[in-house]
C-alpha cells in the first residue's frame, strides 16, 4: 500500500490565507507507480507523458537523472550522490500552492532539496534550501538544517522511517511555510518567511514558483535517499494582478527655471499582487559621432585592488554596475551604447586570477524589476587568446540605444580557485558600482554587503556614440514598486525647466513595465511646455565659471556673490557654497550636469551649467 498520511488529503484545507472558494486542483502528483524499476526517473516520465522531471543540466538519461527504485513493495524515486533531480513547477507568480512529498533517508546517510525561484542549471535562483541530516556543511544525524528568505530553523530528522514535507508558497500575500511531520507525528510549521526573498535573505528577487530540486549533497559514502508521493496543487484556483493607471498622458507648463509635479496613481484591483517598473524614455538622437565614456570608477593604479572569492573549484561569476538615468540624463541620453569596458589586473603573484582557457563574457541588461536587470539587451564573448591584463574592451555587434532606463554593464568569466579576478578601484563606493553573482544568474548583491570590507567600485565602463537628446527634465520619484491586493501606489513625476530654452516644447514617454498579463505595458505620454525667459539668458555674461567641464574644483569668477548653491540634473539642492574664494568642490559628485544658481549681495540669481567628467 502506498504511503500516504492523513494529513496529505486535508493540508490542503488547512490554510485559510489569500485564497478564494474555489476547488483546489492537482498540478502534479507521482508516486512512480506507473514507472519501470531499474530506468531513469526524468526518462520514465516523459515516457509516461510527464513532462515535469528533468535534471540540472537538463539532461534526462544522463548520471544527473535518479532512478526508479522499490522500497518495502513501493515504487519510488532512488537518488543518489551524483543524481541532481529537478522538478519543474511551471514558473507559477500567482496564485497559491501547497508542494507535498515523502523523504526516506537510510541509517547514516543525508540529503538535501530545495525550492527555485528561477531554474537555469547554475544561474538559478534559490528561495528554499534544506538539509537532512546535515547543518548546512557537515553529517549531522538526527538534525536537519533549513534557510528560506534569510529565516533559519532546524528539522528533527529520523533514518529508515518516511519523513512527510509540506511547502505552502502564497504568492499573491508573499508568504510562505514550511511544514513537517515526523513518522506518527502531528504536522508542525518549522519557519515562514517572505516568499519573493531570495533563500539567503539578502535580495528580493520575485515571486516566480519555478522549480525544485533533489540533490544528495555531500559525497559517495554518506549522501542518498529515498522519494515518494510528489504531489503540487493549487488552492483556490487562479488569480492574477490589475493594474489601473489614472493617467493616459501628461502635458505640462511651467515657466522657465522652475519645478513642478504631479502623481500618477496605480491600483490593483486584481486578486495577486501587482509588481511594476517605470522610467522616462526620451527617444534616440540623431547623427553624431562624438564618444563619451560612462563610468563609476577611478583610473587603475595604486589603490586598484584585486579580489576572489574564496572557492574550493572554478566558478563562474558576473560583476556589474548599474547606472541609473539620472547619471547620465544630461550628458548621453539618446546615444547608443558601443562598448564595454573591463580591466583585468594581475596579482604579485602572477596571474590575472581566470580559469585558464575559459572565455569572458559581455552584457548589456535594461531595468528590471526588485532593483534587478531586466532583458539582455547585447552580448558580447571574447575568448581566453583575447583576454589581456589590461583594459578588456569589447565593441557590441549592435549598439544599444540609451533612452532613460537604469541600464546594467556586467562582465562574467570564471575564477580560478584562489584568483583574484574582481578588480575594484579602492575608492569612495557609489551606489550599485559593486554588484556581483556567482553562477552565471540569480539575483545580484552588494559586494560591500557581503565582503568584510569596501574595495570600492568594479572597473567596467560603457563607451556612449552619437548625438544626445535632452534629457533629465522629467524624473520619476522611484524606479518600482508592489502593490498588494486591492490596494494602491503612486509615482510622483517631477518636472524642471532649469537649464532648458524657453518657450520650448519637449516630449518624452513614460515606460511602466508589470506583471499584469493584460497591461504587461503602459506608455504614458509626457509633453513638457516651457514658459517666460531663462534667468541664465539675462546673466549669463556675469559670472565666469571655469573649469567647465571639471573633475573637482569649479571657480566662480564675479562681483558681489554672496553664496552659490548647487543642484543636480532633477532640481535636488546639493550645496550651498559661501566662502572668500568663490570655489566649488565638486570632486564628491558623480559624473553628470550639474547647476549653480549664483545668488549675488541684491538677490539676483544667475543660473550656470556646470559638467562633472571625470
């Protein structure tokens, strides 16, 4: 007789969460009943017109694929070291689910399975990990180890008896539980935790319902088990997110060096929570030739320092630097994206820390949602023959058109063990300038949030071509956001006319990507109207305001300043500056346009342009 609990035919039942009075309907259920003992399990099952099992490496038949077994006159799925069973649950992101299963490990023996996110052989994405057995690295017998969403709890393990498992994921309330049942026992929550989070706690990284996985961890001698009684159902049927905007377009007025607002409110009136991601698109230039390099980082030199992680085998890794619109809205918006830039150093020990002969990797991703890459957008691989010690620079096959969307330049390449591959520049850190992966995928983390110290910002770069548009007048007050069920969010748009012509008309589109599958986009039209005369018109011969473009101090040449304050592309005051010599430090700012709005001993404003490029 199969083993089935009690508690499997009413767990069910048992949640009263975000859930609606419909019929709970079985996605999946295998007891391996209807498979031949002796062949591979992810075989026998899509022989058996199942298309739910596979392996790591997507290769059914190979060593990775477990095989059917019989355990006390019951059929079962037999895994061993080596064996790397994946389940795949159909990247759910609504809706919710309970995920059942039977585990026997035998007398002195361990094992490990856990929940994807995303499932991409080695870039996916964890959300559970738990180990039997096991603390995490070590035998450990009769205890077992749990991590989901950074929460922490430990399993009473049991050998050569059927452990029974329960994972409950809500996704439409972000939450999820982990149930257990010992052998005669009474099902017991060991941890909830915020489902969207990554199994590490330190990201969120979606609420995508992708995969599991079956692996025994550890070697030869110790790692094997036994798997029963699969079975993945969805309570209450399906539910999805509705997003409805209050605005379809924006035209705006307002006089010339001035600021304005408005809010745009989004409200889900669906049944999943609703995710969104937004930015001012202002279109491509045309023509030009001129080149601009975009970077976060210093020059290479004395203070560059070279850094690896500390690996026991070669692993593939992705670095990154995010650079948001406001980084770049007044010096290359509208151009295009040409090349990649990368430097490589090489350690007193000789070595620039790579795997020998392994290639190096290029990408360009746009904005996504959760603070994440979106799309690839450009790719670009270069091989170990190609890769110097030196600056790497690759030309895109196609370039990529630079309209307003924080933009992601990343370079993935495999370290060697004890390499030194990640190449930083020692200096002050700026935001999302040291962000990195292991593995090729999953979501990407802070290297400051992580490493014991800062070593400052990775040296990748990002070569602009063309001519720019205006850019930088209209801001969003945040890049994304989640709206949960019947509830709503709003973005604040934020308008400046500082250092635009008057009596001009400028046009730009506001982007809003989600995950409602009826409005997965929504473009909303911006028209901005300027009125009245420019201050910087009437006194722009006043003052005289060198070096412009600078890489630190900025002098203010004039009669009778009495202070001079400092704004960035969106209007944000930065600086008030008032001293003797009339200079200006602007060595702590990022590269971009900047404005100083000279304000003299009568109160009349000039307002001057200023470049920072490093």
């Amino acid at each position: 007789m199969k083993k089935v609990s009690l508690l499997m035919l009413v767990a069910i039942f048992l949640f009263a969460g975000n859930v609606n009075a419909q019929e709970p309907e079985v996605l999946i259920s295998d007891d391996f009943s209807a498979y031949t003992v002796g062949n591979n399990i992810a075989t026998e099952g899509m022989a058996a017109g199942n298309n739910w099992w596979t392996t790591w490496s997507s290769a059914p038949g190979s060593s990775e694929d477990g095989v059917v077994a019989e355990y006390n006159g019951n059929k079962c799925g037999y895994l061993t070291y080596g064996v790397d069973q994946v389940l795949l649950l159909g990247g759910e992101q609504s809706g919710v689910y309970d995920l059942e299963f039977d585990i026997l490990i035998p007398d002195g023996k361990n094992g490990y399975f856990n929940i994807l996110h995303d499932f991409n052989g080695s870039g996916s994405t964890w959300a559970l990990e738990s180990y039997l057995h096991m603390d995490g690295t070590n035998q450990t017998p009769g205890t077992g180890y749990v991590i989901a969403g950074g929460v922490e709890a430990t399993v009473t393990c049991v050998f050569d008896e059927w452990m029974h498992f329960r994972l409950h994921v809500d996704t439409d309330a972000d939450a999820a539980q982990y149930f257990y049942t010992l052998p005669g026992g009474e099902e017991t929550m060991l941890c909830e935790w915020q489902w969207s989070m990554n199994s590490q706690g330190t990201s969120v990284v979606g609420r995508k319902l992708d995969a599991m996985d079956f692996f025994p961890p550890q070697n030869a001698a110790t790692s094997e088990y036994y798997l029963d009684n699969f079975s993945f159902t969805r309570i209450g049927g399906e539910s999805f997110p509705e997003l409805v905007f209050d605005t379809e377009a924006i035209d705006e007025e307002i006089p010339a060096d001035d600021m304005s607002s408005l809010t745009i409110n989004i409200d889900n009136e669906g049944t999943s929570i609703g995710d969104w991601t937004a930015w001012v698109d202002y279109g491509e230039g045309e023509g030009g030739s001129a080149q601009n390099v975009i970077n976060y980082d210093q020059e290479p030199g004395g203070t560059t320092s070279l850094v690896g992680l500390n690996l026991s085998e070669p692993m593939l890794i992705e670095c990154a630097a995010m650079y948001p619109a406001t980084a770049y809205g007044n010096s290359v918006m509208g151009t295009y994206i040409t090349k990649i830039q990368y430097f490589l150093g090489e350690s007193s020990e000789g070595g620039n820390g790579l795997e020998p002969n392994t290639p190096m990797t290029f990408r360009i991703y746009s904005q996504g949602l959760y603070g994440q890459p979106g799309e690839v957008l450009a790719e670009k691989t270069i091989q170990a023959s190609q890769i110097i010690n030196d600056w790497n620079i690759v030309t895109l096959d196609e370039p990529v058109a630079l309209t307003g969307y924080n933009v992601w330049a990343s370079v993935e390449f495999t370290q060697a063990v004890d390499g030194y591959p990640m190449n930083f520049d020692g200096a002050v850190l700026v935001p999302y300038g040291d962000m990195y992966r292991t593995q090729g995928g999953g979501a990407f983390q802070a290297c400051s949030e992580v490493f014991t110290q800062t070593y400052g910002n990775f040296h990748i770069r990002i070569t602009c071509e063309g001519s720019p548009v205006v850019g930088g007048w209209a801001t969003l007050s945040k890049p994304d956001g989640t709206i949960a069920v019947g509830g709503s969010d709003e973005v604040t748009v934020n308008f400046s006319s500082i250092g635009l012509e008057a009596e001009q008309t400028y046009e730009a589109e506001i982007i809003f990507t989600t995950n409602d599958p009826e409005n997965g986009t929504k473009l909303i039209p911006v028209t901005l109207s300027v009125k009245g005369e420019n201050v910087n018109e009437i006194l722009s011969d006043t003052y005289n305001v060198y070096p412009n473009p600078t890489t630190g101090a900025v002098m203010v040449e004039g009669e009778n300043i009495d202070y001079i304050a400092v704004y960035n592309s969106v209007g944000q005051l930065l600086n008030v500056v008032k001293n003797e010599t009339n200079v200006v430090d602007m060595s702590q700012y990022e590269n971009g346009v900047y404005f100083f709005n000279i304000v003299d001993n009568a109160g009349q404003e000039s307002l001057q342009r200023v470049v920072v490029a490093k």
